[in-house]
C-alpha cells in the first residue's frame, strides 16, 4: 500500500488531494502542518487525516514512505521536508503529483487572471450532467461535487484549474506550467502576483510559456477580446489550433439573463458579461470533449455558480445582496458592472477589501483607479494589521482614496466595526444591490449575517 505523506496538509488544495487519494483503499494518507484552520481541519478530521498534533515531525519521516507532497505554505528549510531530501524520498509539489496521475488522461487547463476557477467549474457542471468521468482540480466548492480534488482509475479526462502562482518553495514555476494541456483555456490576463512578477511583461510572459507547453496537436480556448492573449495565440507552434470566443449573444429580462442561440433562448442562473464569456469558453472546452452544442446549453442553464464567486447571499423584497472572490482590479470592475447590468434600477452599494500583496501595496494602487465607479456608493476596506503581518510598507487611507478615485461615493475604512455602522447608516431595505468582494473576510465579518440585517424589510 503506498504511504503518501503530505507536508503542510491544510492548505486548501492540499487537504483536498489529501482527502482524494485517502478515499482511495489502495493508499495510506498522512499530514503535518504547523497551523490548521477552517474548514481544511473540520475536513481532515471527518475523513480521520488531522493530525494528531501540529508541528513539524521529522523524525516520522522514514523509509516506509513512498512519496511526500509539499505544500506552498512549507518553506525550504522545513525539517520534514529537509529529513525527506536526506532520505531520498520521492518529493513532489502539489501540481506535480496531480500530473503524475493524469499523465495518460486528455487534460483540459482553465488559467488566465479571472473567471478560472467559474469556468473550470462550469465544464465540470457540464460533465457531470453529460455522464462523463472526469478527474479534477477546482479552487471552489461546487454543487454536486463532494471535493475540491478527484483523482480515479477510471476517468480518462482530467479537467484543472490553472494557477500561475508559484509551484512550491523548491520550485519558483508557475503551477500551470507543470500540466502540460491537451486543451488550454486562458480567459485573460491583467496583472497580479507583483511579488513574484514585478513587472506587466514578466507576468504575461508566464502565460505565454503556458502556452507553448501544450501537448502536440491540442488547442488553445482564449477570450479574443484580450490583445495579450490575441499575440499569445499569433505566436502558437503551427501543430495549435487556436479557438478565440467573445460574448455571446444575450439579454436581460426582469433580472435573468439570457443566452441567445441558433437554438432558441436559455434562460442562466449566472451574470455579468464576465460570466458570458466564461460560458463560452466552457462550451469550447466541452465541445473538444465530445459534448454536443444541445447538451452543453441543457446543461449550463442549471448551473448555480461556484462558491464565493458572485455568490447570493441574501433578499428581501426588492433589495439583493451578492458576495464574490474578487479582489484584483480586472475583477472588480467586471463584478461591479455585472451588478450594476443586471439590477439597472437598483442602488448598488459596493464594498471590497484589500487583502492581497499586490492589493496593499503602495506602487500597485494606482491599478485600482476607476474600478469602483459603477457603484452608487463604494466601500475600500483593509486591516493595518494585515499590511504590518505581510510586511509591506504602510499605506493611508488617503493614499488608497486617491488611487481609486470616485470622490464622494468612495470611503476609506480601517476599522471593521466602523465600515459595519456607516453600512447600517444606509437604507437598504428598498430597491438596493449590496454587494461584498473580498479573497479575504473582512476581518472575521459574518458578510452573509451583515447582508441579511441590512436589506431585510
């Protein structure tokens, strides 16, 4: 039986993997992490993974097991980590292993700057409604789907999501480039990650290197809008099909939206000219998978969306409220203008959080400018603690208020109990769309419990 042990276990991903492979007999699972939070420990232990007590063991590492995975969080000096390398143990990073296993599947990769993670799960909503198999890797619960991660015998597609960030603390890569697609999807590229890629070329650069990893003979899915991605794809090997998309035809009837097809019309629970483009890109990638046109759109109309992205949280007469992952400035304002399009008579009262490195850093705000200002009234959230914790230089609120721009209907808040009374100033019980982007938490604010109290009639 082989022992796969995982350093830093409770990474989202990782204790994804981990759970994967331990419902699998054929394999024992074991972990270590020095920190642990939720949901990844509630998880671990229902499957009985978490680890008896946190820390980093080495002297549990040993020559009965066969293959370690580490995890972004470890760092090169980990002494699990170090006692595997001097053991010669097989050692993996997260997307290596994942590879490892589907090495002889049809891969399909979903990366780009936004809308991976939706469209990713989207072709697997489809997928699972066309009754084929597939392997996977998504970076958001799905309905219908148990975890974040399957891996199986059976399957022989494998579906990813494509993270750019770095592979592991042994290896500087991109993520993405270790998958090796035979269909890639990239949905657009604006820039993020300034830690790691401190310049806009730098960063394109990974993407077009994605591309030129893709197996012989396969394709490439990408949004023609982006005129990065439009050179990507002039440059491919000649042995490329490259496959552009746009937004497809559509309209919005008393709050739904509707495709448009040679087929009739296909009423979405989805939105926003963003999530459109998804939808199209999906169709692309389930169309190379042998879905037909009629089952992809029978399938998409019942997709409900992946958590946390563009996520509806709360409603109450005539006033809504949504939550959604973003965070970088192409994010929110494709969110922004997704609510403001779809709920054209409504107040749209936004509020976002800095949470990132690239968010809280000074030279970077400026790539803010404007993103707001399809909102009636905006909100610009962060924690001081979080800038100091990062080890960033220090930024004002009237630093981030002047990057943003929006005068008046923009607010600068440092205090989270402080950004809750001036949003429990506001009436919004009436014909308002309240909206909540953040890929962090607003500082342990209960946004679902906030929303409900505010719109409420």
């Amino acid at each position: 039986m082989p022992h796969v042990h995982f350093i830093a276990i409770g990474g989202a991903a990782m204790h994804s993997l981990a759970i994967a492979l331990s419902e699998d007999p054929a394999y024992r699972v074991t972990g270590s992490d020095d920190e642990i939070f939720e949901p990844s420990r509630s998880r671990l232990q229902a499957h009985g993974l978490l680890p008896a007590e946190t820390g980093w063991h080495p002297e549990r590492i040993d020559g009965s097991i066969d293959a370690v995975v580490v995890g972004m969080h470890a760092t090169a000096d980990n002494p699990e980590l170090r006692r595997a390398r001097e053991l010669g143990l097989r050692i993996y990073s997260f997307p290596e292993y994942l590879y490892e296993h589907t090495r002889d599947k049809k891969r399909v990769v979903v990366g780009g700057s936004h809308g991976k993670t939706t469209t990713t799960a989207m072709i697997l909503h489809v997928l699972h409604r066309a009754g084929i198999e597939a392997d996977y890797m998504v970076g958001a619960q799905i309905e219908g789907l148990d975890n974040m991660v399957r891996l199986s015998a059976d399957a022989r597609v494998a579906v990813f999501e494509g993270d750019e960030y770095l592979t592991s603390p042994l290896d500087p890569r991109p993520k993405f480039h270790l998958y090796k697609p035979h269909v890639a999807v990239l949905t657009g590229i604006a820039w993020d990650h300034i830690n790691v890629f401190p310049t806009f070329d730098r960063y394109v650069e990974q993407f077009r290197r994605f591309a030129e990893l893709i197996e012989p003979h396969g394709c490439l899915i990408y949004y023609e809008g982006d005129e990065n991605l439009r050179r990507i794809a002039a440059g491919l090997r000649p042995d490329i099909t490259a496959l552009p998309y746009g937004t497809p035809a559509y309209e919005v009837r008393e709050g739904t939206t509707c495709l448009l097809t040679g087929d009739g019309e296909v009423a979405l629970q989805v939105f926003g000219e963003h999530n459109l483009q998804n939808i199209e890109a999906a169709r692309l990638a389930c169309g190379q998978l042998g879905v037909a046109e009629a089952d992809f759109y029978r399938a998409i109309a019942s997709f409900a969306g992946a958590s946390n992205r563009l996520q509806r949280v709360a409603q109450s007469g005539t006033s809504v409220a949504y939550k959604d992952f973003a965070h970088s400035p192409s994010k929110l304002r494709a969110t922004v203008q997704a609510v403001r399009k779809q709920y054209p008579g409504k107040r749209l009262v936004a509020c976002m959080e800095l949470h990132t490195f690239s968010s809280l850093t000074g030279d970077f705000l400026p790539q803010y400018r404007g993103c707001m200002d399809g909102a009636d009234v905006a909100f610009v959230y962060y924690n001081t603690e979080v800038v100091r914790h990062k080890r960033l230089q220090a930024i004002t609120p009237q630093q981030v208020q002047a990057a943003f721009g929006g005068g008046d209907r923009l607010t600068v808040q440092t205090d989270p109990q402080e950004l809750q009374r001036r949003l429990r100033q506001l009436d919004m019980h009436d014909n308002t769309a309240l909206l909540f982007m953040s890929s962090g938490n607003f500082s342990g604010i209960d946004v679902a419990a906030l929303a409900q109290e505010l719109i409420k009639e």
